[in-house]
C-alpha cells in the first residue's frame, strides 16, 4: 500500500512539474488544483459505484444459494414420501393384474364390436367383391377388399396382444376369413390382366388404368403401415407385405419384352425380307408405344414413377436384348447389312429413338450402344467375308452366261439404237436399283442407303483423280442414279392404293433425294445437283397432293420445272398415283398439249432418254426379272 502511494506521489510531481516548467504559468495552479480535485473526485464516485455493485451481486448470490438449499430440502423430503408410498403400492399393483387382463379382453371385445357388422357379413361382402371384379369395378371391389382384411386384421392383432401364443384362436380368425385372401388374388390378377394389356388400354380407357395405380398405390402405404406396426409390435397380418408396386413394374417390363420378341411374325423360309419387316415393325411398334407413353401414360402415373424415362429405358433393354439374340443366328449378308444398318444408323435417328416428340423428353446420347463395338466387327468380318465370296461366284456365273450369249449362232441384243449389247452391266448394276419404287421399297427397303454407301466407297478409290476429271465423273454418276430412280417411277412398279401408301411413298422420294444431294455435294458434284435432286422431289410432291382437283395445277409446275417432261412420263405418274380416274387424266393431258411449254434447251434434259415401258416392254423387263433370279440361283 506505502509502495502504491509513493507511486502516486512520484506520479503527481511528474504531472505538477510538467504544468508547471515557466513562471508565468503559477497564476494558473489554483486552475490546476480545481481540476484535479474535479478528476479525483469523479474516479473516487466510479470506484463505490463498482464496489457498491459487486457487494449487491454478491448479496443476491447469497440470497439464491440459501432458497437452493431450502428447495434441495423440500424436494429430498418429497421423494422421501414417494419412496415411502411407493413401497406400500406394491401388493396393490400386484393385485391390478386381474383389472389389466380385463382392460385387454375389453380391448379386444371392443374392436369385435366394431367389426361386429363386417364379420356378420363376411360371406356377403365376399360375394359382392367377387362380382364387382367380375364387373371391373376394380375401385369399388378394392374398397370392399380392404374393410375385409381391416376386419381380419384389427381381429387378429387384438388377439395378438392377448396372448401371442394362443395359435388355435389365430388359425380360427383365419378359416373364417379364409376366403379374403383369394379374393385379394383374384383381384390381383385383374389387375396384373390390365397392366399387361396397358398400351391399348391407355387408348381405349386411361381410366382404368388410373383405377389400378390407385389401388396399388393404397396397397403400398398399407404395407408400409403393417411394416412399421410389425418394429413397434412383433404382428404383422398374413399376406403382408404384398409388394404389388414391385409386381406392377415386373409387369410393365415382361409387357414390354413380349410385345418386342412378338413382332417376328415370318420367318427366312417364309419371306426372304423377314429381317426387314421385323426391323421395320419393331421400329413402329417402339416409336407408337413410346409416343403413347409420353402424351397418354405419364398421365396415369404419379409424377415420382419417372414413367416416361423408365419406359424408355425397358423398350431400350427389350430392343438390345432382342438384337442380340438376331447376332447369334446364322445372318445372310444381305440381313447383315440391314441389322447393322437399323442398328448404327435408324435406332437412334429421327425415324425412332431420336425422334422430335421424344427427344424432348429423354437425352438420346445416354443411352448405350445396343450392340458392343465387338459384335458389330464380327459381323462387319463376317459380312465382308460372305458378300466376297457371293460376288464372286456370281460374277462368275453371269460372266459364263454371258459369254454362252456371245458365242450362239443366233445374232446378239441389240439396244434401241440397233447396236450390239450385253445385258451383263445391268444385271451388274441394277443388285438394288431393282428394288425401287415397289412394295419391298414402301415397306422398309435399303436399296438407297446401299447405293450411296456404294457410290461414296468407289469415289474414295478415285479422290486422287486430277479435279476436272473427279468433276465430270461426280456429275455423271449423279445424274446416271436420279435418271435410274426417275426410270423406277415411270416403269410403273408400285401403284399406291390409298393417302396414306401415297404420303409414306412421296416422304421416302423426299427423303432419299436429301439423300443423294447430301452425298454429292460432299463429292463435289457441282451445281446441278439441287435441279437433279429436284426432280425426284417435284415427282414426290405430284404423288404426295391429297386433293385429286389440285392435280393439274402440280403437274403444271413440275412442267413448268423441268418442260422435256412427256405426255406419257405424266401418264405413267398418274398411275402410281392410283387415284386419278380416266377423265382426270385426259383433262390434264389435254390442257398440257394445248399449252405445251416449248423446250429451250439451255440447261441439260432429265426427262429425254427416259422411256416409259410399253406392255411388250414391260413383259420384257418381266422376263429379264426372272432371268435374272435364275440366274441368281
């Protein structure tokens, strides 16, 4: 303490000698000293006023700890008398065991009570179930189903909790409710009937589609309930969990697979084209059903089933599964090429899986190949291997038949002009260009596809040719295939029987146009390849007019477009069309030889060299046919 105020001191003298170092500044030491009595004064007022807080605070802490310890005593008092009237309860408790058996056997009374009605009435309700299912009231019997079993069940868990080993009881409940649980199986299978049939249904009537997600979805929170009743109690009912919302999606998915494996409707021995049409109605069947799904069946569902993706993802699976098995036949070469074109190229293009109304709906670039990049090598070895070795063993044949023709004493073929000629190129070259404009062609045909497969692969052993040579042989190799698809039209092979033949046949010409340009135009085919191309398109468009009346205005334009056109190409076109009658198509021919457009000749004719066959010629082309597939043999 002395030391604290020796510091004080020697503190105060630093501060006087600081205020007072000139003379002139003592007239202010009284100034100084009021202020510094100001200053001590104030910090001795804090000084009580923390002292003063610190003794209330502890006041009040003394305060609380003496009320704790009145309150500790009040309480261990207390449970002094709990204790004490507890031990003397204990005979009583012992004596209550009667009062819980009765409040138990009340228990149990009382949900018979309130099942009174329903067990009364079991083989009524029974029946009336059994024709509301018969009925397809499936809303309805499920109702009727469910008051059943929660009879049966608030039966069997009130005895449950009575005695748990009293098994006589249980299996009693259980004959009498005994044919609840076939009724729940009959019900099952109409609904299993539904979801099988689920792609037509959807069409005819949602609604009852709806009816059966609904039940399955109310069977699934009752199974979630008896589930967790079961961790809470050890009792769960029989039957329990039924798990139909798993049945249903093994159901959706064996839907799917069956209606995939039953498109074969032919086989190899039936139809040379089996493959084709499988692909082909494989393909519709997988785009119908997955539109359906998407603007019909999503409706059905709840928004968590995810339905579209997961429909998407089972047709995909089917389809992959189904390929795979078609690998593991023994494929021609001609079927290799179609599985591996429908598989490479049409699985994911708009004519299926990448079409516009689904793209929308599912990223097409997740799903896996449907074959491994292994299987299609082996196919393409096997392919090549087999179409090298059918090639040359034709070949060989039509050169022997060829030469035969040659060396007979009669005088040789002799094309339009009166010069010699070998029909050996045209059997050569016309392998696909045969299968135009026919049915086959109308049902799937790849005869284009292979064309320009075939065009673009002899053009990469010629990409070293000097340009104007490259140019010119682009250019007539163009107009050497749009000149034979013209001539496939005007040879009359198909005739469309109705609108529906004739917009899927004018869409294929449009499309295979696209094709042909897209090709040339890579091979740099020049700038008449858009009117070349033009002209199967301008053909389409003539076949493709659903009002007969408008006919002479669109055969106008196509003259208009292209005037080397003739009478008969005109005639011929009218034909395929198969709807335009007799007086119709002399109108048109009438007014177009009154207003013939007159043939400029600045650009190159289309139209000119080809011939529309006569029905010699045509028995001709017949017989060549026929020739031909002898030969072939």
């Amino acid at each position: 303490m002395e030391e604290t105020s020796r510091e004080a001191v020697a503190t105060a003298v630093q501060r006087v000698a600081g205020m007072l170092q000139r003379s002139d500044q003592l007239d202010k030491v009284e100034q100084y000293r009021r202020r510094e009595a100001r200053k001590k004064a104030s910090v001795e007022a804090r000084l009580k006023a923390a002292i003063q807080s610190q003794l209330d605070g502890v006041r009040t802490g003394l305060t609380q700890l003496h009320t704790a310890l009145l309150d500790v005593k009040d309480i261990q008092s207390s449970l002094a008398n709990v204790s004490k009237d507890w031990r003397q309860s204990i005979n009583t408790i012992e004596n209550l065991k009667d009062v819980k058996d009765a409040v138990v056997q009340h228990s149990q009374l009382a949900a018979a009570v309130e099942n009174l009605k329903n067990i009364f009435s079991v083989p009524e309700i029974v029946l009336e179930t059994q024709q509301l299912v018969e009925q397809g009231e499936l809303l309805h019997a499920h109702r009727k189903l469910m008051e059943l079993e929660c009879s049966r069940d608030d039966l069997m868990y009130e005895q449950y909790r009575m005695d748990s080993k009293n098994t006589s009881d249980m299996n009693l409940i259980s004959i009498y409710f005994e044919e609840v649980q076939g009724l729940s199986d009959e019900l099952a299978k109409q609904l299993w009937m539904v979801l099988q049939r689920s792609m037509v249904t959807v069409r005819r009537d949602p609604t009852m589609l709806v009816s059966v997600v609904r039940i399955i979805e109310r069977e699934e929170k009752l199974d979630r309930r008896m589930v967790d009743r079961k961790k809470q109690t050890g009792f769960i009912p029989p039957g329990r969990p039924k798990r139909w919302k798993d049945k249903m999606f093994e159901m959706l998915e064996g839907t799917v697979s069956t209606r995939i494996e039953g498109t074969q409707a032919v086989t190899r021995e039936t139809d040379k084209m089996w493959l084709v049409r499988l692909l082909e109605i494989t393909r519709k069947y997988v785009l119908d059903d997955l539109i359906v799904v998407k603007n019909l069946m999503v409706q059905c569902f709840p928004p968590h089933y995810n339905t579209f993706n997961r429909f998407f993802s089972l047709y995909h699976n089917a389809v992959s599964t189904r390929v795979k098995e078609l690998t593991l036949e023994d494929l021609e070469a001609n079927e290799i090429v179609s599985l591996l074109t429908w598989v490479l190229n049409t699985y994911k293009s708009v004519e299926m899986m990448g079409h516009p109304d689904l793209c929308s709906e599912f990223d097409i670039n997740q799903l896996e190949p449907l074959l491994l990049q292994e299987v299609v090598d082996n196919l393409l070895s096997k392919y090549v291997k087999t179409f090298t070795s059918n090639i040359t063993g034709w070949l060989r044949k039509a050169l022997e038949t060829d030469k035969k023709d040659w060396l007979k004493e009669t005088e040789p073929e002799a094309d339009q002009d009166g010069y010699y000629q070998t029909t050996l190129p045209a059997i050569v070259f016309q392998n696909h260009l045969n299968d135009l404009l026919t049915r086959k062609w109308l049902t799937g045909s790849h005869a284009v596809d292979t064309i320009c497969v075939t065009v673009e692969d002899y053009f990469n052993d010629f990409n070293k040719v000097k340009k104007p040579f490259n140019q010119e042989m682009t250019n007539e190799a163009l107009r050497r295939v749009v000149v034979e698809y013209l001539k496939a039209v005007m040879q009359k092979r198909i005739t469309f029987k109705n609108a529906d033949e004739r917009k899927d046949g004018a869409e294929r010409m449009i499309k295979e146009a696209e094709q042909f340009k897209f090709l040339f135009k890579k091979l740099a085919a020049g700038e008449n390849t858009d009117r070349l191309c033009g002209s199967i398109t301008a053909i389409a468009e003539v076949i493709k007019l659903t009002d007969p009346t408008l006919l002479f205005l669109e055969v106008t334009t196509l003259v208009s477009k292209y005037p080397d056109i003739r009478e008969d190409h005109i005639q011929a076109l009218l034909a395929v069309r198969g709807d335009a009658s007799r007086e119709m198509r002399q109108m048109i021919i009438g007014t177009l030889s009154e207003n013939k457009v007159s043939y400029s000749g600045t650009t190159q004719p289309i139209f000119k060299d080809i011939t529309v066959p006569t029905i010699t010629m045509t028995t001709m082309t017949t017989m060549t046919s026929m020739a031909t597939a002898k030969l072939l043999k």
